[in-house]
C-alpha cells in the first residue's frame, strides 16, 4: 500500500472528488461518500478484496455506536413537536423577557428546540412566532432572523442528542456524559456573540411591519389550542440529556461492580437514555397529540433513514481512510508542525462545510477521518478535538447549503440579507465557540479538567 506523502495527496484528491460528486455531480452525499471510499481505496493500493470489506466495516461500526441514537432521537423530537412542546418552549421564553430581550428569548428558544429537533425544522416550527414579536416589538426582523439562526445551528451542530454531533462523540470514542457537559459550556458563548451581540447591529434597520395577517393569526391560532405547559415541556426536552448527566456523576461516587453502579450507569448509557425519555415524554404528553405512536414512529423513521444511510457512509470513508494509513499520518504530520489537532479537527471541518454545505456531512467525515488516529496516538482529547469539529460545520454556510435557503424563504430575506444575519451570525458563533474550546484546551493541558 501507499505511504509517505503520497497519502496526503491522495486525501487531498479524496477530497476533491467527495466535492465534485456532491457539488457539480449532484449526487446524494450518501453515493458520494461511497463512492469516493471506494475511489480512495484503489488509490492507496488497497487490495482489492479488502476495499468492500473495509467500507462495509466503516459502515457497521458507526450505525452500531449511533444508529439506534438516530432512530430514537427523531422519534423524540416528533413526540415533543406533534404534541407542539416545542411551541410551549417558545413561547414560554418569549414570555418571561420584555421587548428589549425579545431576541434574546427566541435565540434561546431556537437553541432549545433544535437539540432533538433538526435545525430546518426547528427554523419553520419558530418563525410565525418571531414574525409575530418582531411586528409587535416594532424591531427589524434581521435581529431576529439572527438570533434563531444562530440558536438553532449551534444546537444542532453541537449538542447531544442531536445525531451529528451525537456520530462525533461515537466516532472520537468521547465520553458522550462529558462530551454533553463540555458543549453547553461552548455553545452558550458562541450563541450569545453569534446571535445576541452580532445581532444587535441590526437595532436600527427598518421595522418589521409584517407581510398580511396571517402571521398573527397563526400565533393566536397557537395560543388558544391546548398545548403543555411551559414546565412540562421543559421537563420532557432535558430529561434523556439529564439522566445521562446524572449517571457520569453519580457513577464517580458509587463502589464499582456493586449493583446500584450498574443500574446508574445501565440507565445513563445513550441508548437507554433515549429510549425512556421517549416513552415519558409519550406518556406525559400523549393526550395532546392528534396522531398515534405508531404514526409518529413510521414519520420518524422516514426522516431518519437518509440521515442513517449518509452517517453510515461518512463511517465507511473514514474507515478507508484510517486503513490506508491517510489518518495517522495527517495527525502525526500535523503535531510534527506543531500545529494543535483541534486547529486540524476545526480547519478540516470548516473546509468540508464551506465546500459541499452540509453540517453532519462535514463533522461526521472529519470526527470519522480523525477520530481512530488520535485514539491510537493519543494525541488531543477527544472530547474537545470532537467539539472543535462540531464548530466548524457551525457557521460558514453559503448558498450550497439547504439550510441558507429555508431561513431565506422562510424569513422572506434577500440573499444579501441571508449572509448578513445567517451566515455572519453562524461564523461568528463558530470561531466564538472555537475560541472556548482552545481556552479549555489550553486549561487542561495546564493543570488538566474533569473527563478529558
């Protein structure tokens, strides 16, 4: 097989051609991604007979770790959006500020709601309701269009469980308790320069007046349907996320092997987590649904098979990367310069999302790429390599990504003003979230932290 810097050339062409295939090709990522894998191998003289064995491989080992995640995490969301806890978060926010923090509140909310629910979704499920206090608030809708946009990337980039950055954690072999943790202290910066601070320029710009009535009558069509109470709500969206807090805890001061350790941490594991925050949440709030489980379930498995099969495939490129070698040497080539593998983890990430426009695409190949070759050199922490990746697919988005148009339409903005709020705002809360995770790097290679 190939060695040498012949490997770095070889990524390099990888690489162009996973973005040719994407960009000009058209195909889904989930072919591309096969496809280059398959590309890649004949390059570095992989035998033939290991190049299927290989992708297959990849494949299996990442839909092990995150597939059942996946499936429960969207079948979490659709519980919590049919039963309109979404719109309870919303509003219950908006509630408790005043007109001045209005945006505040909706980039909050936008940040809450994008953890189980992706980000499109989240976007289109809050924005009759931003339309609405924009009007009401008399303020331009760019300051509000920011402060949702921001809230709603980072949470959906950077937090368990959504599954990008859930495939991350699994594919840095992170501790996904701490890994949880460590994101909440990155995103509430980035979200707050990104879509708080940044958005601010936009105080004095032309008032939003509104398009029709149809935005108000919305927003009164939604208050008066029974929907649960903000507490409920709240209580439905944080309870998988702190079970799996309370076990990494809770384990640290319990005898291991014992049987109250097993149950702690049985209940604390991903997939458990997931699964009964899936049945409370149906439990409490099943009287407000208009569909049954079993409807919800089938929607949610027609959302999440795309997203399994492109992860997959991100699992299957990384694989024949990290067997030909490509991986170890990009690590080891990058500490020889010293340069510091999160700066590599955020770069390669950054470049990916600028390229073909995709968030998961671009954190799960990288987190796939470099994850084995800093577990087997040892080289940068998981967990903040794993989130300096989950920042750069945060911000940078241009108009290759699907996201760029929903909040363009959605938002009735012009493509200029799309860049101004969206794409400036989600940068700037990338490098701000980046700029925590090298503060926390430089910390814990100082007098080290908690779990990394």
């Amino acid at each position: 097989m190939l060695t040498g810097f012949g490997l770095l050339i070889v990524f390099v062409i990888a690489i162009a051609i996973l973005l040719f295939t994407i960009i000009k090709m058209k195909l889904n990522p989930f072919l591309s991604l096969l496809l280059t894998s398959v590309i890649t191998g004949f390059m570095v003289r992989m035998p033939i007979s290991e190049i299927s064995g290989t992708i297959s491989a990849g494949f299996g080992k990442t839909m092990s770790g995150i597939g059942i995640v996946i499936g429960l995490g969207i079948i979490f969301g659709n519980i919590l959006s049919e039963a309109d806890a979404t719109q309870s978060i919303a509003d219950g926010l908006l509630k408790r500020t005043g007109n001045e923090k209005a945006a505040l509140a909706v980039l909050f909310a936008g940040f809450l709601i994008s953890i189980p629910v992706f980000m499109d979704a989240a976007f289109v499920i809050m924005i009759p309701i931003v339309k609405y206090v924009a009007k009401t608030t008399k303020k331009s809708m760019l300051t509000f269009v920011t402060a949702l946009g921001v809230g709603t990337i980072v949470g959906h980039a950077i937090v368990i469980p959504t599954p990008g950055p859930f495939a991350v954690a699994i594919n840095m072999n992170a501790n996904v308790g701490m890994f949880i943790t460590y994101s909440i202290l990155v995103s509430v910066p980035a979200i707050f320069v990104g879509g708080w601070l940044y958005g601010k320029r936009f105080k004095n710009y032309p008032a939003y007046v509104g398009e029709s009535d149809e935005t108000a009558a919305t927003c009164t069509n939604i208050e008066e349907k029974s929907i649960p109470s903000y507490g409920l709500s709240m209580f439905n969206l944080l309870f998988p996320i702190a079970l799996i807090l309370f076990s990494n805890i809770a384990i640290n001061f319990i005898p291991e092997g014992t049987g109250a350790y097993e149950l702690i941490k049985f209940i604390g594991d991903k997939n458990i987590a997931l699964l009964i925050g899936c049945f409370v949440s149906f439990a409490s709030l099943q009287k407000y649904f208009r569909k049954d489980l079993g409807t919800i379930v089938i929607e949610a498995a027609g959302s999440a098979g795309l997203i399994l099969m492109i992860t997959g495939a991100g699992g299957s490129f990384g694989s024949v990367i990290n067997a030909s070698g490509i991986g170890n040497y990009l690590v080891q080539s990058m500490s020889d310069l010293a340069i510091p593998t999160v700066l590599l983890g955020f770069i390669l990430s950054a470049l990916l999302r600028i390229s073909q426009g995709s968030t998961t695409v671009a954190i799960v190949t990288t987190s796939s790429i470099l994850g084995p070759a800093i577990a087997a050199t040892g080289i940068g922490s998981p967990v903040l390599v794993g989130l300096a990746i989950c920042c750069g697919g945060t911000g940078f988005s241009l108009p290759n990504d699907s996201g760029f148009w929903v909040l363009s339409r959605f938002s009735n903005l012009s493509v200029k003003e799309t860049f101004n709020s969206w794409t400036m705002g989600g940068t700037i809360a990338a490098l701000a979230g980046f700029a925590v995770v090298l503060i926390l790097s430089f910390i814990n290679s100082t007098v080290g932290l908690p779990g990394l």
